[in-house]
C-alpha cells in the first residue's frame, strides 16, 4: 500500500508582522500563467518591462536597475560584494539589526567598518556619520537603513545623500521595508546602491531583490581590482536583463518574475505618490491607536516610520503568548522582538495590501481582546 502523502494546506493569515505581507489576488493569478523558459523571446519582453517599472519605482532613469534572483539579505551581500574591495574602509549606521548585518557582512568583504551607533529606536545622527567620514576621508562606503525594520525608524536618507554628493565615498542605502511604502527617490537623492525585497511594500511573494546601482557605482565596479561572485555579478546580469539578444547567466524564477510584474503594475497604477500616503495614513492610525491604549511606540516619534511600527510590550505581559494568541485566535501575524540584543516588543507592518485603515483596525481589536484578557496590566512602562 502507497503511504498517504500529505497536501499542502497553508491556513489563511493576516499578515502584519515585518515581513512578508500579503499578496492580492491577481499576483497569485500571475503566477498560474504559462511557464515561459527562461530564454525565450517573449519572457525577454516580460523581462524589460520589469525593469522598466521597477526604473520607475525606484525613479532611477540611468544606472543599472533589475531584480536579482535572491533574498533581501542577498541584495545587500551583492552590493557590499560589489563595492567593497579587501582593505577598503566602510562607515555603516548601526541602529538596529540589519545595520548590525550590514556591518557583519561588510567585515566579512575584508573591508575595515567603522560602525556608527545609536540606541534602540533612534535613528544615527547623520552629523556623526558625517564626522566619521571626516576622520576617514578615504572611505570608500557609507551604508545606512533606510526603513529599519527592526526598530520601526525611517532614517532621514534624503538629507544624508545630499551632504555626501559633495563627498567621495558611495551610499548604499538598505530600501527593503522602505521601497514602494515610503519615499525613495534614488536618482535625485543621489543613492549609489540601493536593494530592497519584493514581499513587503512591493507586495508580492518572497524571493527576489530589486536593485538600483548609479552610474558611479557602475564605474567604481568597473575598476575593481578583484573579482565578484559569479552569482551575482551585477554586470553579467545586465546581459541577461537588459542586453538583447540575453546571454544566459542562470535560469531566472520565472513564477517570481511574473509575479512581480503584476505587483510593480497595481503599484504604478495606484501611483507612488498615493501609495506612500495610503502607508502613511494607514501607519498614523495604527500609531494613534495604539497609544490612545496606553501603549508605548519604540521609536523616536521624529523618525517613527510607516510601514512598520515597534511596540514596547508592557511590564508583566507575555509578549510571545499575546503573538501566539493573535496568530491562533485572530489569524493575524504580528512579530517579535529580533534578535538577542532587542528589548521585548511587538513589530506590526502594515505593508503593501494590507497598508489600510481598515486593517489598522483589525489588528487594533485583536490587540484589544487579547490583552483584555491577559492577566497582566495591559499599561506601558519605561
Ligand atoms: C531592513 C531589512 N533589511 C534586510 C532584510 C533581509 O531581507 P530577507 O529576509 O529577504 O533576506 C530585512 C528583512 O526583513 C529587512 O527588514
């Protein structure tokens, strides 16, 4: 007798953790249109128009733009690999966990990295980034978090590339929660590499990284003196991408293209301009509510972002068993503090899709039934 295989049966979720969010309807359709292989003529079309929108979207008119085939984490280790060479000096704002992963791989590129830090739920001064620079003028990368997701803090980004236009060193700019939920505006702010995901703002499943390289950068990675992984070799990748006739480089996921096609297309349909308000609104109301409860937000206020809001769990609450419930009882991800180093919190996003009133207010009424029943004082302290 065959053994009963199991089939696949995922529960249906509200996703407001950090990451990934859900997905409409229509990028799961896409992905049930029919397989194209990875160098036929028509999915070179399909290929060009992805990175025609997602030029848009990241409002880079020049340089090098194309999703690579991988992660977030990938997107950030390609571009650290790219501009990085043994020796070099790198400046990394560390503030939060995926600063701190920055800083680890860019050590681990050979680089020297000058971490500048700050608290939990601040934001690094961009003067004392500028004031390392200073004492390291040869440094050749200055990296930063655009939207950190492990904090709930928007980085002031903008202001940070235009003092470094006058200067030498590259900006790398980590767009991950940022891109499609939050301004970003590469070409005139003057980003050199930015990376970001495709499931969280962008809406769309997990497993690819768009990026955007300057002009600058390009040539800086023209010049290097050693080699870059196969993998992601950013200027082989053109020729698949961009070059027509493609040249192989690896067979690209071609579902995950599709999807993202039809998630860049519902996003330049809503517009950028509306689809970073409709966050921001969405994010304002979470916030309101949940200090309306007593509550305490983990960010400077001045520097809370949108997209994904850090919430200190109060004194004497269980923060993992109120997750638990809300996932259990509501169906609604929210996630954890990460990482050793965090101090207790829950991080909701409200990203993509699912960046609505509407949802705010679920997510709110979960909250408020769970706590209503927690044992626990379900008021902030310290
Ligand atoms: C700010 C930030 N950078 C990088 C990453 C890494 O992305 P991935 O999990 O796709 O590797 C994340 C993931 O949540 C993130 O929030």
């Amino acid at each position: 007798m065959r053994d009963e295989l199991p089939t696949l049966d995922p529960p249906e979720r509200l996703l407001c953790g950090p990451g990934p969010s859900n997905v409409e309807p229509s990028v799961l359709e896409a992905m049930r249109k029919p397989m194209l292989g990875h160098l036929d003529p028509d999915l070179s079309d399909i290929l060009l128009e992805v990175v025609d929108m997602l030029r848009r979207t990241w409002r880079m008119p020049d340089g090098l733009v194309l999703p690579l085939h991988c992660t977030g984490t990938a997107g950030m280790e390609a571009g650290l690999a790219h501009l990085l060479e043994p020796g070099d000096t790198a400046i990394v704002a560390r503030s939060g966990y995926f600063g701190r992963r920055i800083a680890e791989i860019a050590h681990r590129c050979g680089a020297e990295v000058i971490a500048v830090t700050a608290d939990w739920g601040e934001a690094v001064p961009n003067e004392r980034i500028l004031q390392e620079l200073d004492r390291h003028p040869r440094a050749r990368l200055v990296a930063v978090v655009h939207a950190e997701t492990s904090t709930g803090v928007e980085h002031p980004l903008a202001e940070l590339a235009a003092e470094l236009r006058r200067r030498d060193a590259l900006l790398m700019a980590d767009c991950v929660t940022s891109l499609g939920g939050v301004e970003v505006d590469a070409r005139a702010w003057g980003i050199d590499y930015g990376y970001s995901c495709t499931q969280k703002c962008l809406a769309a499943p997990p497993g690819m990284s768009p990026v955007a390289v300057s002009d600058a950068a390009l040539e800086r990675i023209r010049a290097r003196q050693t080699p870059v992984p196969f993998s992601f070799d950013l200027l082989l990748l053109e020729r698949y991408w961009i070059e027509r006739p493609p040249a192989y480089h690896h067979t690209a996921p071609i579902l995950a293209v599709y999807a993202l096609h039809e998630a860049l297309r519902l996003l330049l349909e809503e517009g950028l301009e509306a689809r970073w308000a409709r966050h921001a609104e969405a994010g304002a109301h979470l916030q309101r509510g949940l200090t309306a409860r007593g509550l305490e937000l983990l960010a400077d206020p001045e520097y809370q972002l949108a997209p994904l809001t850090a919430v200190r769990v109060p004194d004497g609450v269980d923060g993992k068993q109120i997750q638990g419930r809300l996932l259990r009882e509501h169906g609604i991800e929210v996630g954890g503090g990460l990482g050793p180093a965090a101090p207790a919190m829950w991080r909701i996003g409200l990203m993509g899709h699912n960046a609505t009133i509407e949802t705010a207010d679920r997510v709110l009424e979960a909250f408020d039934a769970v706590l209503a029943e927690d044992p626990a004082p379900a008021t902030a302290s310290g």
